[in-house]
C-alpha cells in the first residue's frame, strides 16, 4: 500500500507529473509554477540552456521578494550545478556561494523537505559525508511518501560510501516511479559497481545514454559497456572522452577527488576506467 501511495503521489505532485503537465498544457503556469517546470526540465535534459532557462527564472523570483523556501532551494541546486560543470551563467558560480543559498532555504523553511534535501546535497559535495546524510533522513523523515526525498537520502548514503546501505533504498525507488531523473541512474550505478554486481551496474550506465554528455556519465557508460562485453562501444566511447574531456582522460582521478567521492570509489573507478581502455588513467 505504501508503494501505491509513493508511486501516485511522485508521478501526479513533482513537476514532471501528471497535475503540472495538466497546468503547462492548459497555459495555466504563472509565476512559481513555471519556475518549477523549467526546473524539472533541466534535470530531465541536462544542459546549459535548460540550466540557465531555469536559473532565470528562479532568480526573477528572488529579485522580486520571493518568500518560499522552495525557491532558494531549488536555485542552490542550480547554483551548485553551474559551479561543478562550469555553464557560463551564472559566472563565477562556487560551491560556496549555493552553500549560501541552500543555508537561506533551510531558514525560510525549517520544515520543509526541500530545504534539508539542498543543504543535504551541498553537505555532500563539500565532503561532510555525515552532515550530508543527517540532513537528506530528515529530509526523508519529513515526507516519506515523495520517492524523490527517499532517492535522495539513498544517493548521499551511496556517495558517503554506505554503499550496501544506499543502494537497495535507490533501486527499490526507481522501480516504483514511472519516471525519474539521470542522477538517480547515475546512482545506481555507483552502487551496483560498489557492490560488484556489474550486470545492473550496467543497466543503470544505459540508462545515462539520453543525457547531454558528463564527463562522470560517459565514464560510467564507459565502464557499463566494457563489463557487458561491448568492446566497439567501449572503444568509441573512449575516443569520445579523449576528445570531449581531454582534462578528464587525462586525469580522472583529480575529478573524482574534486567530487569528493570516498576513496575506496575513486580507486575502482579509475582501476576499471584504465581496463576499459582509457588512456593511462591514473
């Protein structure tokens, strides 16, 4: 019963569901309605233009005296993103300054799930793995029945290492949603790799193929292609790192310790980047 619940409530509520493609179709949007669908969008079509469509949009609410948790929320995340994979707006963009933003959510919104999601998040990315987790369960903890807030407590115990832990919380919340995003593939991934179980670990890289190209996400499907016997494909997809991630071919290790990924991770990425053929990976 409670998976029937979850399973309805995260396909109708989010802004990829039911009730906000209803309003997008109808031309009802207005305001933070259609901040949150141009959100939703982005992290189901990672790139630079849905980032910035979203980032703007959000940041108008900002510059207008907005007073919803949600919306600095949303935009440390954002913010967080253009930091990490450098888009072009905002400039400057650091960690620390959605760290800020994330820190304002949380004070505006003390109760709510979103707020501990974002700061959660941030937590992890600046390596204070525990901070990070403390914050995703209360996330989870303050609205169970989201699959989006159970994912997220899943993907922040998987990258604190709690491998074992993290991921059956995942998997067990993208077979019960219709439709999630990349990350949650992604963590899925690290995951079933961690746990050796390389046959699922390649399913989930798959399903990465559908996202504008990550230097991690190609990484990951390198690896995926090389374990499910895809030699061609492994070779093509090395060619295409060397050629779209020169930094990164050259060097993953350093992106990896600049993520701040446990070492035992950062270790078996790189030893199975190196077998999957790329370069000399260090």
């Amino acid at each position: 019963v409670e998976d029937s619940v979850a399973g309805i409530l995260s396909s109708a509520a989010p802004a990829s569901g039911t009730i906000y493609n209803y309003i997008e179709q109808s031309g009802l949007q207005t305001g933070l309605t259609e901040c949150l669908l141009l959100n939703d969008k982005y992290y189901l079509d990672q790139g630079a233009k849905t980032h910035e469509a979203a980032y703007r949009c959000l940041e108008n609410l900002i510059n207008r005296d907005a007073k919803s948790s949600l919306v600095y929320s949303e935009l440390a995340t954002l913010h967080l993103e253009a930091a990490t994979d450098h888009y072009a707006y905002p400039a400057g963009a650091t960690i620390e300054q959605a760290m800020s933003l994330a820190r304002r959510a949380v004070q505006m919104g003390p109760t709510s799930p979103y707020a501990h999601r974002a700061y959660g998040y941030l937590n992890s990315r600046l390596g204070n793995s525990e901070e990070s987790i403390r914050w995703m369960h209360k996330a989870y903890e303050l609205n169970p029945y989201d699959l989006s807030m159970a994912a997220a407590y899943a993907y922040g115990l998987i990258f604190a290492g709690r491998y074992r832990e993290g991921t059956p919380i995942l998997a067990h919340a993208a077979e019960t949603s219709s439709a999630h995003p990349t990350w949650w593939d992604y963590g899925l991934f690290v995951g079933q790799f961690m746990a050796g179980d390389m046959n699922k670990a390649a399913l989930a890289s798959d399903a990465l193929q559908a996202t504008p190209t990550k230097s991690h996400y190609l990484a990951a499907r390198l690896i995926g292609a090389k374990a499910a016997g895809r030699n061609q494909l492994a070779h093509e997809l090395a060619d295409e790192m060397t050629v779209k991630f020169p930094k990164f071919a050259a060097d993953p290790r350093a992106t990896f310790v600049e993520r701040r990924y446990p070492a035992d991770l950062i270790d078996r990425l790189v030893e199975a980047l190196r077998a999957a053929g790329l370069g000399n990976a260090s």
